[in-house]
C-alpha cells in the first residue's frame, strides 16, 4: 500500500487544534506526520505554509510547544519534525535530538540543509535510532543522486519540481526515479504540489506522497470554524489516501 505523509504547522490555530489534528489525520489513514516548526523565512514553502507560520509565530508560538506536542503525538502516528536550520541551530541540535528521542519521533526533515552539510547531523541521529531524511530533487545529476541515496534511510523525498511548496506545477519525474532507484531501494515519496487533483498522477512510480499547502489552505480558511477544519482536512486526507491506491 502506497503511503500518506501530512503536514500541518504547530501551534496554528492553536496548540490543542494541532494535537486534534494529528489524532484526525491519523484516523483518516496518514501513515507520517510532519510537525512543522513555525519559522519567520519559511524558503522552501510557498504562500500558504509562509502564512500560517507566522501567524503561528504571531499567537506566540514556543519551541517547548513543539516539544510538548510531539509527546502527545508521537506515541499514536509516526511523527518527524519539519523545520529550518535555524530553528535547530538556535536552540541547540543535541537537544532536538534529545527531546526527538525522547517523544519517539522518527526523524527530522530540514530542507534549507545541504546534503554536504548535513552528513555530521545524519550520523548523530542514526546513532539515536532517527533518521534525517534526504532530498533529490529533478535537477540533480546522476553522480549526485548516487551519492545522496547511498545510506538514506525511512524515505526519500523527491521534490516534484525546481521551487517552492503549493504552486501546483508538474513536470515528469520517470528518469529521476529510475536513478534512485538503481541506487537504493528506500522508498521514494514525491512532495510538493500534490493535492485531490494530482496525488493519483504524482504517485505513480513512487511509494507514497507528502501533502502540506493542500490542507493548511483549510487551516486558513476564516470562514469555517474549527470542527469543520478538522472535518473537511480529515475527508482530503482520506480522499488521497483512496487515490494514491486505486
């Protein structure tokens, strides 16, 4: 069975929203949870995701929160936290790993991080039994795709395309693919723009798929309250879930 990643931003609208989230996404069929970590320079995420971090942010956000949550979360829905560099670095990497290990995260995902940069912070994690996951992206040559892949662990994520999350553009994924998988049998997740329009096209040749702007666009939404968020994300996560396996 293909698998479902979710993202959704910590603390926005609230923290008890986020820990009701993550139960509902669970009972929906997401197999993994991004905990996003709210960041004031979000690069890689589009509009949407740049939004609700900083309003998050804005409702007074802490990293204890983070924490606190991940405790709450971790234990029902594998959980990894998805955030900036800087956010790691500012507060202390051993003490991510620290707290990581014990919530019983499973990994980190940092997509402002290099591979190049970021063989030190795999290895310090392997060693507490967490993964950093690894990022290929279409523009990346076959000399570099070998090298990423060699000791990826839990999942690859392929990035749909050259930019940001949640614009929703499309390009073919079929020769980046067939590399990594000529190197690694790790599952491969596609991210980046997949939604109810595009997750059955998108997962084809893959393992499973990550959603994020799709279901922050509901968390956005001022005219519905928050029952009817939790609904209305819960039905696109299933309804994707459904997709991604026909």
């Amino acid at each position: 069975m293909k698998k479902l990643v979710a993202y959704i931003t910590t603390g926005f609208p609230s923290f008890e929203f986020t820990i009701d989230l993550a139960m509902s996404l669970k009972e929906a069929g997401v197999d993994a949870l991004e905990l996003g970590i709210p960041f004031s320079d979000p690069v890689a995420d589009g509009p949407i995701i740049e939004k609700a971090n900083l309003l998050s942010l804005q409702n007074a956000f802490k990293i204890d929160k983070l924490f606190e949550a991940a405790k709450q979360i971790a234990p029902h829905i594998d959980t990894l936290w998805m955030g900036y560099f800087n956010s790691f670095y500012h507060k202390g990497f051993d003490k991510f790993v620290r707290e990581a290990k014990g919530a019983n995260l499973s990994g980190f995902i940092i997509p402002d991080l290099p591979f190049e940069e970021a063989v030190p912070y795999q290895e310090k994690m392997r060693a507490d039994g967490m993964t950093l996951i690894d990022f290929i992206a279409p523009t990346d040559t076959k000399e570099r795709i070998e090298k990423i892949v060699q000791n990826s662990r839990k999942f690859i994520y392929l990035v749909a395309y050259a930019g940001i999350t949640g614009s929703g553009k499309s390009e073919s994924l079929d020769e980046t693919i067939a590399l990594i998988r000529e190197y690694t049998k790790t599952p491969v997740y596609v991210g980046f723009g997949v939604d109810e329009h595009t997750a059955k096209e998108k997962v084809h040749g893959v393992d499973g798929v990550i959603v994020g702007s799709a279901l922050v666009k509901v968390l956005l939404d001022e005219t519905l309250t928050n029952t009817q968020k939790l609904s209305k994300i819960s039905n696109i996560a299933k309804n994707i879930k459904e997709m991604i396996n026909e």
